[in-house]
C-alpha cells in the first residue's frame, strides 16, 4: 500500500500555464477569476466598442485556426520524438544515452526563435521550406528534446520492482516496457505533455514572424493596417488567455480522470 | 520425495558490489518437491542468493542450473527460464493500473498463448485458492496488503511454474496479516510445488521446511532438517541467530 508507485507524482519541466488543482471545488480561484475577466473583457469591449474590437475579433479568428493547426502537428510529432528521445536517455547503451542526451543538450541549448530562423531562413536556402511546415519542424524537435525529459521523469517514477515483477514472470524487456511501465507512465507524462502542449501554444506566437498567418500574426497585420496596437494586443492576448486557460482546466481534468485506480 | 538429478543447482557462486562479497563461494542442490527455506540476518546475501536463481542479480564467478539450463550462459533465452519460475516479492509488486483479474492473465495470455477465456477460468481458480474471488474485479489499491499478497501469489501461479521463490514474503505485511499468506504457502508446500523461500517466519521453516540452510555474510554456514537445526544448532553464528530471533 505504500507502494511509491501509487504516490501521485506531479512533474513541471517548462514554464508551462500552471495547472488548475482538480481537487479544489471552490467557485472563486485563480482560475475562475481569470476565465471570467478574460470572457468578460472580451464581451464588454466587442460590445460597447465594436470598432475596432469586434471587427479585429472577426479577423484575428482565421489566425486561431492556424495556431491550432500549427500546435497540434506540432506535439503530434513532438510526443513521438520525446518518447524515443526519454528512452533513449534511460538506455544502458552508452552510444544511444549519449546520442539522446546530445540533442538534448544541443536543442535545449539554443532559444526557439533562432531554431525557426535557422530552419526558415537558413535551411530555407537549400531546401525551401514553406512558413507552416518550418515552424512544425523547428517546435516539434525543440518540444521534443523537452518532451523527453517528461518522458525519462515518468518512466523513471514508476518502481523498480514493477520491471521486476514484469520481468520475473518471463517478459521481455519490451513488453515490460509496453505492457506494465509505459499504461502507468502516462499517467504522470500526459498532464506535462498537456502543459508543455499549452506552452507551445503560446510559443507559435513566434512563428508569426516566418508569414504563418496566426493568431499574432493577424493582429499585428490589423493594427499595421488602422494604426491601433494598444487595442490589437489587448485582444491578441485576451485570445490567448481564454485559449490557454480553458486548455489548463481541460488538462486538470484529464489529470484527475488518469488517476482512476487510485481511488 | 527426491529425485536424484537437482532442479536447482549452484556450484561455487560469487558476487561483489564493490568492496562487499554479497555471495561467497555458494554451493546448493534443490531437489524437485523440496521445500528449502534460508534464514540468516539482513545482508547476509539470501535475496542475492535467491534473485540469481532467476537471473534478477547477475553473479559473477560460478554456475547456476535450473532445470537443465545454465541461467547465465548468454545463449539462454533467460525470459523462457523465468515462465517456469514463478517469484513472489516482499512489496508484492502488483501492476496497479491492472485489476486483479487482469494482473493474473496478463502473463498466461501474452506469454503462454492462452486464450483470454482460458486465462480468466484459470485465474478465478487460482483466486479461489488463494481465497480472494470476491476482489477479482479489484485494483491492487483497494487490498490489504495480505490480500495483495496472495494475488501476487495466484499471478505467479498462473503460470504454471515448477518452482516457486519467495523473497520475505511476509516481512511487510502487518502481523495480522501474517498467517493468511503462510496458509497459502503452507498449502501450496503440501500439493508438492517445488519452493525456495527466504524468510524470518521460524513458525513456517518448522512446519514446511525440508531443509533450511542459514546464511550470512554471503556463505552457507548451515544446512539441515528442521529438527537438527532448531534442536542442535552446530555453528555460534547461528546459535546466536536462533537465541536473537526465537
């Protein structure tokens, strides 16, 4: 029963939106403060100032589309790299734990714009890559070098003795992995992968800068156009906030749900 | 109640961690049938000895045979051994996000080829004698740890093993709990399963044990049936074990 396994682990690797705690039921928390002014600012100013923040709301929506297509391919490769890049981390094969842990070191090591830039721009040069797949395959492997820490924390939480008993029944070593380790490792994994799918989010703001037609990139187009910056980032970042907080209570409950045989 | 060839059998077995030799020129025959248990005080190498059998420790100098087959030559499928070795360990480590049933037929259905209903039929059976059917739809969370310890026996079971090992099976489980595990295992040791078991449980080594074999500081110092060695201990070091723990 006192089994360290069972112990709800809870890891942050990135800065990540902090995630609401699934467990407190009061009505008024950060979280709900935050919704409430947030949807409320957004209606109140739509409402009694339609122009411009209606008709920047209309046009900055195309750009919510696009930074979701962008996130969601995005961790979708980024989840994949992380796995093989957390495993490999965990390898007793020296070569593969030192190829891991390079691209870790090497990725972790330089700021996202400059990867975007350097794939843009630079590999542009060679290959031209087109703004959206650019800016996929510079989050996915900067996300993926983060994602496979979460992977490694997770994987390396779960007991010795669970491996153990896999593998005194007879299992091999990928099944104990795929059959008894990874089904508990996701439960401490998925909540960070939420939170670092939030981050991302946030981060494709970046990727505005390489033409990809996102939420940012409307914004600044509208205010280039009429002039008025104070009110087209107030709006970006009101999108923004709804966006990230509804995705954060969306991970804290998918957190509570994971921990199903516990209760 | 012996045959002539051992099912188990170690021939001057070693291993180090660092500085410490954890297992020092160990020698023993395990006859099929024969219920040994080891006794000895903490770090005197008994889990070593018992977790090389099944390979979890690798050692370094010396041979182990189980059934015919030398566990540490590299060309042994070491996964096929351990299908024959059922292991019970002392934090019963059941697979938590597995429900009890599904903890008994992971490895028969995955391992054994068997179908799921097969594997279900198998595991109420074993749930029954290990007298827990009314959990089998249970997550290890919700039991005891005595009754986590007797699914993990029923797991261990479903796949048929020739022998059984039992490292400290009872040692972390509230006194209460105790005797429904030793029941199982005094059960088991009467429908003729082969059983290596290391413990502190004097009470059961008497009842079950054909031989019990103390250890310490990584040597067999003594070996003997029940009523020498309880009776007559030969060697100080177990004299003053026996005087400590009785």
């Amino acid at each position: 029963m006192e089994n360290p396994s069972q112990q709800h682990i809870r890891i942050e690797v990135s800065d990540g939106a902090s995630i609401p705690d699934p467990k407190d039921r009061r009505i008024v928390t950060a979280w709900s403060i935050s919704i409430f002014g947030a949807i409320t600012s957004l209606i109140l100013l739509c409402l009694l100032k339609s122009d411009p923040f209606w008709n920047m709301l209309q046009f900055v929506s195309d750009g919510v589309i696009v930074t979701f297509q962008v996130t969601i391919f995005s961790i979708l490769l980024a989840i994949p790299i992380g796995m093989v890049t957390g495993l490999g981390r965990l390898s007793q094969v020296r070569a593969i734990n030192l190829v891991a842990s390079t691209y870790v070191e090497v990725i972790r090591g330089i700021p996202l714009l400059v990867q975007l830039f350097f794939i843009y721009y630079g590999l542009g040069r060679f290959f031209g890559v087109g703004g959206i797949p650019a800016a996929v395959i510079a989050m996915s492997f900067c996300y993926g070098a983060y994602m496979g820490e979460v992977f490694r924390a997770g994987i390396s939480a779960i007991n010795k003795g669970q491996a153990e008993a896999a593998r005194s029944l007879g299992f091999n070593q990928s099944q104990t992995m795929r059959l008894v380790i990874m089904p508990q490792a996701w439960r401490t994994i998925l909540p960070p992968i939420g939170n670092e799918f939030i981050a991302m989010l946030k981060d494709t703001s970046l990727v505005s800068i390489l033409a990809v037609a996102d939420i940012m990139r409307r914004g600044t187009e509208y205010a280039g156009q009429y002039f008025n910056y104070f009110e087209a980032f107030t709006l970006v970042a009101l999108v923004y906030l709804i966006i990230t907080l509804i995705l954060s209570k969306g991970v804290s409950i998918m957190e509570a749900r994971l921990n199903y045989y516990d209760r | 109640m012996t045959a002539n060839t051992p099912i188990i059998s170690l021939r001057n077995v070693y291993k180090f961690y660092g500085q410490l030799t954890a297992l020092n020129d160990v020698s023993l025959d395990i006859y099929p049938g024969e219920k040994v248990v080891i006794i000895g005080p903490s770090g005197s190498g008994k889990s070593t000895l018992l977790r090389s059998i099944n390979r979890l420790e690798t050692v370094d100098l010396g041979k182990i045979v189980v059934d015919g087959v030398d566990v540490n030559d590299p060309a042994t499928n070491i996964n096929k051994v351990r299908q024959d070795l059922g292991m019970v360990f002392q934090n019963f480590n059941l697979f938590p996000h597995k429900n009890v049933l599904e903890n008994l037929t992971l490895a028969p259905t995955k391992l054994r080829g068997m179908s799921q209903e097969a594997a279900n039929l198998l595991a109420v059976e074993l749930l029954k004698k290990v007298d827990i059917s009314d959990k089998a739809a249970a997550y290890p969370s919700r039991l005891s740890g005595g009754q986590q310890q007797r699914v993990a026996i029923a797991r261990a079971l479903a796949m048929s093993p020739k022998i059984m090992l039992f490292d400290e099976p009872t040692s972390a489980l509230d006194p209460e709990m105790i005797g429904e595990v030793l029941d199982v295992m005094v059960n088991l040791a009467r429908e003729g399963m082969t059983m290596v078991c290391v413990t502190h449980e004097m009470g059961f080594a008497r009842e079950v044990a054909d031989r019990i074999i103390f250890m310490d500081k990584g040597e067999i110092l003594e070996e003997g049936g029940p009523e020498h060695f309880f009776a007559n201990p030969s060697h100080p070091r177990l004299q003053k074990f026996l005087q400590q723990i009785l």
